[in-house]
C-alpha cells in the first residue's frame, strides 16, 4: 500500500544490510508513521508480544524472520545448533497464542533449516524461505481482494449506490504483510469505481479500528465514519449496513472464526438483521487439526492496563496515556472471540468463497483435509 505517495509492507528486509529487519511500528499509528529496524530475535518476539507487529498474517511472517534472526547468530555446532533453535522456536510460538499462523510460519521455517549443510547455507534458506513465507502472505491478500470483489459489485448493482460495509478491528494491509484481507475486496472495489462506504468499529480496548484501520482509509481515500463498538447493532437495525466483512486470527476446518473481541456480537446482529456476515481467511489461518472453535481455540488474555489506559493526542499534539478505570477496580482483557459457523454467511479465501462448513471447505483445500485424515 501507499503511504505518502510510497509503496510499503509492513515487513521487509533492509535495503543496505540483510541482518537487519524493517517492520512499521503500528503502536505508533495514527500519530507518527515509524519504521523500525530489527537484528535480533528476542527484539522480534518483543515487537509481535507489544503488538508493534500485529495481525495473524503479519505475525506469522514476524515469526519466519524471527527464526531467520535466530539462525544468524546460532551455535555452528549441530547438536547445539538444534537445542538453540528448538528453544528459541518454543520462545516465538508462546509469544501470542491465539492466531496460529505464528505457530504455522514458525514450523515452516524449521523444517526448511533441517538436515541442511553449513551455516551459511542455513542463514540462507532461512532467509529465503521466511521471504518466501512473506511474498505468499502478500499474494493471499490480493487474491482475496479480486475473490470478494464480486460480493460488494453485487450489492452495488443492486441497490445502485454506495454500498455500506461494517468491519471490525483491523483487516487491511496493516495485519498482513500487504493487501488485507477483509479490507482487501474494499480496496479492489474502490479501485475500480465502486461507491462505499466503511463502517469502522473502534474496536476497544487497543482500538485498532479507530487508530489503524481508520489511518489505512485515508491514506487510500476511501470514504469512512468510525463508530463506536456498540453502535452496529443499531445502524443494521436502521438499514445502514449492507454486509459485514471481518478477518479471522484462527479458523477450523469446520469454519468457526476466532477474530477480534467482539466479532462474535456483530455476527449476531447481523444475523437477526439478515445482513450478510463474511469472514475473509486464508489458507495458513486455518487450524485443520480442531473441529469445535468454541472449546479447542486457545484465547489469549493480555495486560489489563491495556483496558485501564488509553493513548492520545494531548490539545500541545502530545502523544500521552491516560487512566480511564478506577485504579481499585479489576479488569480481563480477553483479546479474542469465536463466531460459530452457522453465524457466517462464507469464507473469502485466497481460493475463491466457500460455506463455513467442512465439506465446502475440503473443495478447495483437499490437500489439507487429505493430510488431516493420516
């Protein structure tokens, strides 16, 4: 995506030295646009755990550099080469539990660094592969953007003007490592001459909508209103909403979501406004080993003060927090929620669209489910 006239991912190798990763801390967004550079991986697991890197896909690639950072500076020495690795491998995937393309990528990158040759040549294809790992994640997007296009020009020729859409947290180029994948079919749609409109939940307590997702729509020019997390229910009621678009941090093979707390609310009222609820996902977000999302799906709590806190300009246009919660009172700040499957209308995949039920599902992956069943 563009920033200031600029193409941009959100994570990439620097240009003058290979040891050195970029990433765009979004901790920092809306306020400051900064890039920032990475050489070791206890500093990479630092930035997915703080959520300077965030989003299942761009964490998951965070992941493959994490391991190729790792690899630069490991023991030469096999055995110990393995029990480093091992370790720093257990290290990263306990980083942030509930998206399991960090597990994913990470398993990835360790079996392209087994049984290889010198170390040279295992800091090679670790960086080749978790560049790989980056490129594929980019082209998920995109693809998702031309699959969930024809949603949105349905809608478009139908009602004959601007198509309203409601989206949770943030599911644009920002979470992935570019294109998005619920913001991914807006963009398509706003490039070629489509009238709409986007309905951008705040998305308490981090606030991803209002400050990231909100931030992405302007700089691509697309018309928006963020909205408070409890105003959907009330803007479908009135005829607001045409559909809902969400991402997915895990999906199973028998398409329950876990995405943003949150979700599974709007899914809801969706549901009793029939407006269509889409939830676009990709291959490495599906977890083909679990088939109950509600019971099997590992929800991450984080620090309460993120909930107690919140960040903004101050009137001198400086970026302060301020306490929000009496100090006495306790809080839980679960991160995440499920949507059941029979709350989604379809999947958008980088493979086309599919029910949220395993056997639309197994159509267009039947590698997967085919492994699944060894």
């Amino acid at each position: 995506m563009l920033v200031n006239g600029i193409h941009y991912r959100t994570i990439w190798v620097d240009e003058n030295s290979e040891e050195l990763i970029c990433i765009i801390d979004q901790t920092r967004l809306p306020f400051e646009f900064v890039i920032k550079k990475i050489d070791c991986y206890q500093d990479m697991i630092k930035a997915i755990v703080d959520m300077e890197v965030r989003g299942a896909g761009l964490i998951g690639a965070a992941s493959a550099f994490a391991v190729y950072l790792a690899v630069l500076r490991a023991p030469k020495d096999d055995a110990q080469f393995d029990a480093y690795i091992k370790e720093v491998a257990s290290k990263i995937k306990s980083s942030r539990p509930t998206a399991i393309n960090l597990e994913w990528a990470t398993d990835r990158m360790l079996q392209a660094i087994q049984n290889t040759g010198s170390s040279v040549q295992r800091i090679k294809i670790a960086l080749d592969q978790a560049i790989k790992i980056a490129d594929e994640d980019s082209e998920f997007g995109r693809m998702i953007g031309i699959h969930g296009l024809p949603l949105i020009e349905k809608i478009s020729k139908k009602n004959g003007d601007v198509v309203n859409i409601l989206t949770h947290c943030n599911a644009g180029w920002l979470a992935l490592v570019d294109y998005g994948t619920a913001l991914s079919p807006i963009y398509a749609a706003h490039e070629k001459g489509i009238k709409v409109h986007v309905w951008v939940d705040e998305t308490r307590p981090r606030n991803q909508g209002a400050s990231l997702t909100a931030w992405e729509l302007n700089a691509a020019g697309i018309p928006h209103t963020v909205i408070a997390d409890n105003a959907g229910g009330l803007l479908m009621q009135n005829g607001k909403v045409d559909l809902v678009i969400v991402g997915s941090d895990r999906t199973t093979h028998t398409g329950d979501v876990c995405n943003k707390i949150g979700t599974y609310l709007k899914a809801l009222a969706a549901n009793d406004n029939n407006i269509p609820f889409y939830a676009a996902v990709y291959s490495s977000s599906f977890d083909w080993t679990i088939k109950d999302g509600l019971k099997d799906i590992p929800i991450e709590q984080r620090n309460g003060d993120e909930l107690r806190y919140i960040k903004g300009l101050d009137n001198t246009s400086k970026i302060k927090e301020v306490c929000i919660i009496p100090s006495s009172s306790p809080v839980s700040n679960y991160a995440f929620d499920v949507t059941p499957a029979r709350l989604i209308t379809a999947l958008i995949t980088e493979r086309g669209i599919c029910n949220a039920n395993p056997e639309s599902i197994a159509v267009l992956f039947p590698e997967k489910v085919k492994n699944n069943r060894k």
